[in-house]
C-alpha cells in the first residue's frame, strides 16, 4: 500500500470551518475597537473644549460675575468654539440663578458623530465666584 501525503479535503474543510469564523471575529473585534476609540476621542475632544470655555468664564470672573454672564449669555453658543474641533460642534453655557454667587455654571457641548450622524453630548457643571 502506498502512503499518501498531503491533507484530505474532508480535513482541508473541517480546517476552514475552524480558521474562517476566527478571522472574521478578529476582523469583528477590530472594526469595533476603531469605532470604540474614535467616540472616546470625540468625548475627550468635547471634553477639552468646555474645560476651555470654563477657564474663560473663571478669567472673566476677575472683572465680576456680571461681565461672565455678558461675556457668556446665558443659553446662547459660545462662538469662538461653533465647529471648532468637531463636526457640528456648538457649546452652550447656562446659568441656574444669574443673580447667585457662586454662580452655577452649566457647560453643554453637542456635536454630531461622523459614523453614523448620532447627535452626543457631554455636560460640565462648575461654580464660579468673584474674585
């Protein structure tokens, strides 16, 4: 009797039946491990914009609490940030009490997601006194 070398194709297939899930759940897991750090790109982007604004608003503390709701009315965008950093960015402050002091600070930043249109947010909330 002869040897033979080599694999059978009933082996070559049970080989593939094991090899091609594999790949495709790697493929899988990659694919969402992109789409999983560019929306946490996205948040820390969002993130460092309304800290941005904060200091803003902390700086014009110095001249009072006044001149911070001037400078930064309250529900309107800022637009020194609008499409800054991210598509369809806007950043809104607004004010619980303009009378208080401290005065509550509310930091909204929306933008739309790129991948799929989803509209985020991230919301920041400080208190600002005179200094």
């Amino acid at each position: 009797m002869k040897k033979k070398d080599g694999f059978t194709i009933l082996e070559m297939l049970f080989a593939l039946g094991i090899i091609i899930p594999a790949i495709f759940a790697v493929i899988g897991i990659n694919y969402y491990m992109i789409h999983a750090s560019e929306n946490a790109r996205q948040a820390t982007t969002a993130l460092q914009d309304a800290h941005s604004v904060i200091e803003g608003i902390r700086n014009s503390s110095a001249q009072g609490l006044s001149r911070v709701i001037a400078n930064y009315p309250n529900g309107q965008a800022v637009a020194a940030f609008t499409g800054l950093n991210l598509t369809n960015e806007r950043i809104t402050v607004s004010y619980a009490n303009v009378n208080a002091d401290p005065l509550v600070v509310t930091v909204t930043v929306t933008w739309t997601d790129p991948g799929g249109g989803d509209i985020r947010t991230r919301v920041l909330e400080t208190q600002v006194t005179q200094r």
